[in-house]
C-alpha cells in the first residue's frame, strides 16, 4: 500500500515539473514525507511495503 502511494506521489511530483509547477511544489513535500515515512519504518524493524 505505502508503495503504491509512493509510486503514485512519484508520478504527480514529475508530471507537477512539466504542467503545473506551483502543484510541483505540493507534491514534492508529499514525496519527502512519503520517503521519510518509508525511512521510518526501515529503522523500526518492520516491513517498507
């Protein structure tokens, strides 16, 4: 599940780039906090996906 919305913040933080910038924005936070979430749970001991 956590992949999938990482797959899919991925997909709309590179389309965010090319169309619409100021969306671009959002969507990179939303990144990071997906990857630091991902980075969370690795250090915790349990599984990323």
């Amino acid at each position: 599940m956590l992949f999938t919305v990482a797959i899919v913040l991925l997909v709309l933080w590179l389309l965010g780039f090319i169309a619409f910038p100021v969306i671009g924005g959002f969507i990179h936070i939303l990144l990071v906090i997906a990857v630091i979430v991902v980075l969370v749970r690795v250090i915790n001991g349990k599984r990323p996906v």
